[in-house]
C-alpha cells in the first residue's frame, strides 16, 4: 500500500520536527516547508495527500497559503493556530481548511485527525451518481450539475450537498450537519452552515434555477422541491 504524503508547514522549526517524527513514526511519508512560499513551492513539484499548516507563517499567512492550496489541488488541510477563538475557527474553514487543531496539542490527537482527514478524502470504491429533481451529484468524480450546468463546489461544499442529497425531503438538524460535514460542533457563536447553505444556494440557483435547500426555523435545512 502507499503510505500517504504529508506536506508539514510550519516555521517553528521545534514543532515541525515533533510532527515530523510523529508522522514518521505512524507510517506516513512526511516534507517539511519552513514557511508559505516553500509549501506552495512543495505542493507544486510533488503533490501531498494532506497539508498540516500553521496560521502563522512569515510572509504569506496560512489562510492565504489555505487558499492558493485549494485552488491548485486537493489535498486535505489540517490548519494549526494559537488562537481558539470560534471566529478563528470560521475564518480557516471558509479559506478551504478541512480541520483546525489549536495549539498546544497532543501528537495523538493530531495522528488522530490526519488518519480520519485521509479517510474521509480516500476515493469511494463504489461510486455513483446521486440525483434529485435536475441535480446531479457524482460521488467518484466529486462533480455537480444542475441539468446540463457543472457546479464547481469546494470539497466542503461537496461534502454539504452530498448529505443532504443522501437524505431528501429530511429535516438536517444543525448538530447533525456538524457532524456529519465537520466533524464537531462550533456551538450556538458560529454561522458557519448558514454561510455554506448561502454558497451552496447561489451556485445550485445559477440561471434562475428553483431553490431546493430550504431552511426549516428552529430545526435546520431540508432539500425538497416546492
């Protein structure tokens, strides 16, 4: 089996070497970049499976490294920081992280997240193409239409729809999309859905299409046809 590639960005050179021996000592093939111009250079000449990069790096910031990551390729994004602020939290995940670890943390935590990154971007061995009224979401290409229109979604954009494409005509409640998209719960604070049903709904309604993620008050979203 492959071990997968793991690309570590961080300037601390003290906390780049403990991830590097940690990873190293789980079986994964790990890089190290000491700040976001060398990563982006990295990630350019041999592509990682999964990308853990501090916030704050010299030069370019992690969330602008997160950005430019996302756009060439996609790897997953583990984003470490300082800060624990929810607001944090929202800023790193709508830049394209895929997890966000606070500083200071276990190494066992941090194994943890990355195994459970890799498997949630590992390929579906069965894929198949999952409809509802005239969207189309195909889970091996990650790929969406609205009739004969692609929608070009972000991996956690991908993830939403896909959930409620599983569940049609279902109530998701907001604890529910926590879980199922992210993994955990940012509490009552962050707006974090609301803002992906918003990117979801401008991007499923392109050409006037019908809107079809409704939100139910008090309980949550359900996709369904008017």
């Amino acid at each position: 089996m492959t071990r997968a590639r793991i690309l570590i960005i961080e300037d601390e050179s003290r906390i780049a070497q403990l991830l590097d021996r940690g990873l190293k000592c789980e079986g994964f093939q790990t890089s190290i970049a000491p700040d976001g111009r060398a990563g982006l250079a990295s990630a350019r000449e041999n592509p990682p499976d999964l990308v853990i990069l501090d916030w704050m790096l010299p030069g370019i910031d992690g969330l602008e490294v997160c950005r430019n990551l996302k756009a060439v390729g996609d790897a997953a994004i583990l984003m470490l920081t300082a800060r624990n602020d929810i607001q944090y939290r929202v800023n790193g995940l709508e830049a394209g992280a895929d997890d966000y670890l606070v500083k200071p943390f276990s190494i066992d935590e941090l194994i943890a997240r990355v195994r459970a990154l890799l498997r949630r971007a590992a390929p579906i061995s069965h894929p198949e193409v999952l409809r509802f009224s005239d969207i189309a979401l195909d889970t091996g290409t990650r790929r969406a239409y609205r009739g004969a229109v692609a929608i070009d979604l972000t991996a956690k954009e991908y993830q939403l729809l896909e959930l409620f494409m599983r569940n049609p005509r279902q109530v998701l409640t907001r604890d529910v999309i926590y879980d199922r998209v992210w993994g955990y719960n940012f509490g009552g604070a962050s707006n974090i859905i609301e803002v992906y049903v918003r990117y979801l709904r401008k991007k499923t309604e392109v050409q006037g299409g019908s809107r079809l993620i409704h939100t139910v008050r008090g309980m949550g979203y359900v996709l369904r046809e008017d």
